[in-house]
C-alpha cells in the first residue's frame, strides 16, 4: 500500500513540478520586467505588460492553492521516505494565498497596498522650510539624517517623518493583525506571531534568538557605552545623559538601525586611514563587468561554480541609460535551471564591490540547489540566503583580501588601523542585531496577542530599549505607530533575517 501511494505521489509530485516550473518562470520574468518600467516591451504596450505581470500572479496563486489542497487530502502517514514527505509537507503551506480568495483580494492584498501608499507617498517640509513641503524618504530625508550633525534639524525630520508615514497606516496595520490570524488558521497554526516564526521549523524560535542574542550582548553594551560618551562629548551633557538610552535621531540613520554614518564623530582614532579600495578601483579602471567577473571568479577559485554566459547577457550591471530601473540590488532565479540574473545598479566603488560579490552568493546558491525539486530550490529558512551572502561579503572585505586583489597596499602593522576598520564594522553589523530583533519580536508579539494592540507603540519602544538601549527623540504616544515608517512593517515582509 505505502509502495504503491509511493510511486503515485512521485508522479503526482513531478507533474506539479514540471507545471510550476512553467508558472513560475513566467511569473518571474513578469516581475523582473516590472522593475524596468520602461523597457522595450512594456513602451510597446504598457497596460499589456502590466495585465501580462497579473496574470502570471494570479495564474500561480491559483496553482499553489490547488497544489496545497491536493497535498493537505494525501495520508502521508503512509510515507515512510523522509524526503517525499517533507516535500508535501512544504507543498501544503500556501501562506496568504491559502486565504478565501476574497479575504485575499479585499482584505489582505488592499490592506497591504493601502499601507504601502502611505508609506511611499510620505513627503515632509524641510526644517525651518514651510515652503520646501516635498521631502521624501529616498533621497532626501535619508540624506539629511546621514550628513546633518544639527540636533533641531534632525528632530524635526525624524518626527514630521514618523508623522508622515507611520501613524496613518496604525488603523490599517491592526486590522492586518487580524487578517494574519487568519491567514495562521487556515494554515493550522495556532496563532500569527507562531505563523510568523513558522519558516524557521523551531517550537522555540524566539528563546533560541535571544540566546544567540545573549552572547553578543556584551559587545554591543561596549560599542553603545562608548558611543554614547563620544555623542556626549559632541552635543554635550545636557543632551546626552551619561546612562539614560541614546536618542534614535542622531545615530546617522532613521531607524538608528545602522551607525556607520557618524562615523567621523565616534572613529576611535581620528586620522588614521580607513580601508578604502575605491580609489585603485578607479585608478585600474574597474566596470561593473569587471567587478562581476571578479566576483565569479571568487567563487571559481574555491572550485564552486561558473556563472555561464546566459549570465551576462540578461543581467542589469548598471543604470541603463535610456531610462531609470527600480535599482536595489536583487538575485533572480528563473526556476528553469539555467537563467539566473542579477539586477545590480553598480558604481565603482568598495560598497557596491561587496554588494557585487553579496548577490552573486545568492546566484552560486541557486546554482547549487538549481537540480532539485522545485519546493526544495529555496534557502533552508528565510535567513539562509542572506546570511550566505553577508558571510561572503564579509570574506570578501577583508584589508587581507583586498591586498591580494592589489587594491589595497599592504598595510603597516598597527593596531590603531585595525581597530579603525574593526570599529566600523561593529557599527554596521552589530549595532543592526538589536534593532531587527526588536522589530520582529514586536511583530510577533502583537501578532500572537502577548501584547495588547492598543499599547502597540508603547510595546516597540519597550522592546528598542530593552534590546538597543533606544529611546524616542521625543515622547510618544498611542496615537503614534513609529514601527510603521520602516517598509518591512506595511510590506509585511519578516525582518530577522
Ligand atoms: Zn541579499
């Protein structure tokens, strides 16, 4: 009995597979030009390309129902290989898309889109500027939060801006929380913050976070007791108390998620040379080719595998020309085994060289798992891929590995030149942890009801302190929802990852 169900679910599975192995090609290719909003084939027919991307959509959301539906009737007590089994264990998860069709459509799809209108279309005045009103996140309010060293003016825009694009989007965000709950019942989970953490296959995902997170603390209570004697040095006693928590607005970034920013004002040895490949870069006349090229060739070398052509004919290296690409870095896998792209907006410097080599891990990635079911070519929890990437990146940005490629002149052995480079790494990764497990512990709080979603702002705060040491310029109140003016909160995207 369990033979013969065996080979019926095999061919079950490789009819699935070969199907959407189709669909989901086409769905990427659909997305993948929808991020090049002009290119040549949506000029011909904008409004065709654009019901050409819904289609695909809508065609898969109806392919992971069914396949869900068909997996969920299987007995798979019967299945004794532990590889089939998982595969239709994976098979019957279909997230959101498990929803009614039109708690999906009406509800969780427009709830999302609504909150993603605020936040895209948040636009403030700048600071003593009641007539320059058309301010928004990217470029210019992240600009200003990154280069002002004016106390006021950084208030100002921190607060007009978490005005701006958090606290419209409180309403819809708790209603979100309840269409989540239903998005975990339908897909037998107890509860959505449970959902939340479901990818990870941990009963105790939060606790074994915070245990991680307990061994680093020491470290990041170091590097936030010494900045915070350099801010108070900088803007003076008044405005920074020796042992409250750092006020979030003038750490460089909006979200104080990353310090590297203020680095001229907390660099432990002012002076001193920071490793910078930019400069050769430009000298030896580096291209964006170039840089992917030497990126293949960084994997190459440690016998892993070669991108192929195909490649480099269909990836975006930089910013066309002839019209503007959405450009935040982004790996593609076509699901077809053999096209993989990047879409990369490189400009010759050390930044993007370690984005460069951070997206090409994502493809050497989907080249490695490219043979297996379709279900199985993903990372092994939402994390995997990126944590691949970063740990490639940081291989990559070493002074060592940077002297190697002749970009970087052997250094003189001195700690102060050391300890400069190590400082601000620090102030990038490891001021980051803190800030992306406050915001996810939050999520999971509130989704899973631990906390009370009429304390929701209150909550993110308590957690931004209690993780980060990070208090509000300002006092807050339930009328605010700070959380919100980060795009993972209205996109809905997990964050510790
Ligand atoms: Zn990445």
């Amino acid at each position: 009995m369990a033979f013969a169900t065996g080979i019926n679910i095999n061919c079950l599975l490789l009819f699935y597979h070969v199907l959407c192995t189709e669909l989901i090609t086409c769905e990427v290719v659909s997305l993948f030009r929808a991020e090049l909003p002009f290119s040549a084939a949506s000029l011909c027919d904008p409004i065709k390309a654009r019901s050409n991307q819904l289609n695909a959509q809508q065609r898969y959301v109806e392919y992971q129902r069914l396949v869900a539906e068909q997996s969920k009737s299987i007995n798979k007590n019967l299945i004794l290989d532990r590889k089939l089994y998982r595969q239709l264990m994976l098979q019957t998860e279909a997230g959101a898309n498990a929803l009614p069709l039109d708690t999906l459509d009406r509800q969780y799809n427009r709830l999302i889109n609504e909150m993603l209108y605020i936040y895209n279309g948040a636009t403030i005045c700048g600071y003593q500027q009641p007539f320059a009103c058309n301010l928004r996140y990217i470029p210019d309010l992240k600009e200003i939060m990154a280069k002002s060293r004016d106390w006021d003016e950084l208030q100002h825009t921190w607060l007009e801006y978490h005005r701006k694009a958090g606290r419209e989007m409180r309403d819809g965000y708790e209603q979100l929380v309840d269409v989540m709950n239903e998005v975990a019942y339908v897909n037998n989970v107890t509860n959505a913050g449970e959902y939340w953490y479901l990818p990870y296959e941990s009963g105790n995902f939060r606790q074994d976070v915070d245990i991680v997170w307990e061994q680093i603390r020491p470290l990041y209570d170091g590097l936030h007791a010494y900045v915070r004697r350099k801010l108070r040095e900088y803007y003076g006693p008044e405005r920074i108390n020796r042992i409250a928590p750092l006020p979030s607005h003038i750490l460089g970034n909006m979200y104080a998620q990353s310090w590297s920013n203020i680095l001229d004002i907390i660099i432990p040895y002012p002076g001193k040379k920071l490793v910078d490949i930019t400069p050769r870069m430009l000298e030896q006349g580096y291209t964006p080719l170039l840089m992917f090229q030497l990126a293949e060739e960084f994997f190459t070398s440690i016998n892993m595998s070669a991108v192929g052509p195909e490649f480099y004919q269909n990836s975006i290296f930089e910013q066309p020309v002839d019209r503007r690409a959405f450009c935040e870095p982004s790996a593609w896998d076509f699901c077809n085994r053999h096209d993989f792209r990047v879409k990369v907006c490189a400009d010759i410097n050390q930044k993007s060289m370690i984005s460069v080599h951070h997206e090409m891990a994502h493809i050497q990635y989907f080249l490695q798992y490219r043979h297996l079911p379709k279900v199985f070519r993903n990372g092994a929890n939402p994390a995997f891929h990126q944590a691949i990437g970063d740990a490639v990146g940081l291989s990559v940005s070493t002074p060592k590995h940077f002297q190697t490629l002749g970009l970087l002149q052997r250094s003189v052995d001195e700690s102060s030149y050391d300890i400069n480079y190590l400082f601000s790494m620090a102030i990038d990764k490891v001021a980051f942890l803190p800030f992306a497990l406050s915001l996810d512990n939050w999520r999971y709080d509130i989704l899973s009801g631990n906390a009370n979603k009429h304390m929701m702002n209150c909550h993110y705060w308590n957690l931004r302190e209690k993780y980060s040491g990070i208090k509000p310029p300002v006092l807050r109140s339930e009328k605010d929802f700070d959380p919100g003016a980060k795009y993972h909160v209205p996109a809905n995207i997990p964050y510790v990852k």
